[in-house]
C-alpha cells in the first residue's frame, strides 16, 4: 500500500507540474492578446474558482461535508489563511518578476523553492533528508538549472534586482504554501481548500487591478474573444485541475517530494514553448530534463516511514479526499 500510494502520489503532482507548466506559453499569449500580468492572474483565478468550486460542490452533493473555514479552531484558520495570502504573493511576485526581468532568470529565482522546502522541513522534523532524497534534490536543481539556463543564450538579458528579488519572494511564498498544507487545515476537503485559496487569490488581484488600472483594465477579455478563451483555457488545465491535484500530492507523500517533482514545470513549459512559440529545445536543455526525470525516479526508492502517514494514504487510494 505504501509504494502504491507513493507511486501515485507522485504520478499527481507530476500530473500538476505538466498542467502548471503550461502557463509560460500562455501567459505569452495572454500579453499578446493585451493582458496585464495582474489581469491576468485576476481571470485565470476567476475561472480556475470556477472550477474548483463546482467540484466541491459536486462533491458535497454526494455526501462530503461543508467546512466553513470561520468554525475551524484557531490553528487551521490560520494555516488556511497563510495559504491563501501565500497563494497571492507568489502570483504577484511571479508575474511582476516576468514584466522586470527574463523569464529563464525569474524561474532560476523562483525554483529554489524546492530545497528551501527540504530545508523547512528538515529543521522541523518532519522529513529527513536522506541519500536518496538529497540525491534526488540535487539532480532535480541541477537539470532544472540547464533546463532554464539554456533559454539564456543567445538572446538579450533583462536582469534587474527588483525582479530577481520578486521571483525570491515567490518562491518564499510557495515554500510557506507548501509547508503549511500538508497538516495545516486537515479537516478542510482539499477542494474547499483551493476554493478558498484561489478565490482569496481572484478577489486581491481584481481589487489591484481596479485600483491601478481601472475597469478597462479588467475588462479585457470581455471585449477580446482570443483573450477570454485564453483566460479560460489558463483557469482551467493550468490552474484549476493542478491546483486540486498538487494540494493533493502534498497531503499525500510530502512538502520535501512535492517540491522535488514540481522542477518537472519548466521541463514541460520550456519543451512546449520549443512546440508552440517555435524556441529551440538545445542539447543542453535536453540533457537538464533527463536529469529531472531520473530524480523522479530516485526519489521512489526513499524508504523513510515518515513519507505517507495512514489517513494521507486511504485518501489518495480514495481519490482527491483531504
């Protein structure tokens, strides 16, 4: 039970990665069709709410609880509401780091995360970091490194510190998102939880850009067909579904494995832009994913019993539970 349940939990946030990864291409689109980056977040979380929430209710429908987040004990409340405020400050980070500097340079900034994760984790005791894993750890940084770096050359480089400094805070965010979701708010349904972060995360984002930019801002996508079916498409396979499955990954095998595998996102959203925006997949690049799905398969042979708890394990064998 243990190896299928860390085997399938794996499969889910590498299916999250694969999902997420998407959003470069189409983030480059969503510029394109006349988005700002906070706009832009502001309707991909619309429509990934959208999503979410219809499955919660649909969920709860066939006999799942409701958990109002203000009758849960003071702890959890504040799990889920550094979750969500973290979920916010990764978005803003993430998208304000790509109008400042080159994208290849704010994903280096932002993919640190993972082993700030391990080091989280470590220094609570919750996960050791044995052979295995720190092997994995580093052959995952490593490929990601070539992976991204690649996107480097032969171009022009836009580094400033204020962006590099942006993607930081984003992958702190995501470092606090993950630390906190595993056991923070248990008794909240995972996709009441995500309902409830990216709704957080729409509703701040839709305020930011009404007060910078007004409601023209904000109306892009209901005056662009283009626009809006990319903000669809983006709310829905790139943040809608991955959310729901990585939240998931996490309760079930781990901040520190979690992290490990989302370095498969810029494989998948570098190995799409080559497809899609017609960028050269280099020798190098090529060489950098290997590596991140050779750590993938590393990271299956950590034996650690501190790797899926009982309740994490009956709910993925369950499907998306807690």
């Amino acid at each position: 039970m243990r190896d299928r349940t860390l085997l399938l939990g794996s499969l889910t946030v590498i299916a999250a990665a694969a999902g997420f990864g998407l959003l470069g291409p189409l983030a480059r689109f969503a510029y394109d069709a006349g988005f700002e980056p906070i706009s832009f977040v502001a309707w991909r979380a619309a429509f990934a709410t959208v999503v979410v929430v219809a499955f919660a209710a649909w969920r709860i429908r066939r006999g799942r609880a409701f958990v109002a987040p203000w009758r849960l004990a003071g702890s959890e409340r504040a799990a889920l509401l550094v979750a969500t405020v973290s979920a916010f400050l990764l978005n803003v980070g993430m998208f304000s780091a790509f109008d400042r500097v080159s994208v290849a340079v704010a994903l280096l900034a932002f993919y640190t995360y993972p082993a700030m994760v391990a080091a989280v984790e470590i220094a609570l005791g919750r996960e050791p970091l044995d052979g295995v894993r720190a092997t994995a750890l580093g052959l995952s940084l490593g490929g990601m490194v070539l992976v991204v770096a690649g996107g480097l050359t032969g171009g022009e480089v836009r580094v400033e510190p204020i962006g590099v400094m942006l993607a930081l805070m984003a992958a702190v965010s995501q470092t606090a998102f993950i630390t906190v979701s595993r056991h923070g708010y248990e008794s909240v349904p995972t996709e009441q939880a995500m309902a409830w972060v990216i709704g957080g995360t729409m509703a701040a984002c839709a305020l930011l850009t009404l007060v910078g930019g007004g409601v023209a801002a904000l109306a892009v996508p209901l005056l662009d067909p283009t626009a809006l079916a990319i903000a669809i498409v983006a709310g829905t396979i790139a943040a809608g579904v991955p959310s729901l499955l990585f939240l998931t990954g996490i309760r079930a095998i781990g901040g520190t494995r979690a992290g490990v595998l989302m370095l498969f996102e810029p494989v998948v959203g570098v190995a799409l832009a080559s497809v899609l925006l017609g960028e050269t997949l280099s020798p190098i690049q090529a060489l950098g994913a290997v590596a991140v799905l050779v750590a993938a398969v590393v990271l299956q042979r950590s034996s650690s019993p501190l790797d899926v708890p009982g309740r994490n394990a009956a709910a993925l064998a369950g499907g998306i539970e807690r």
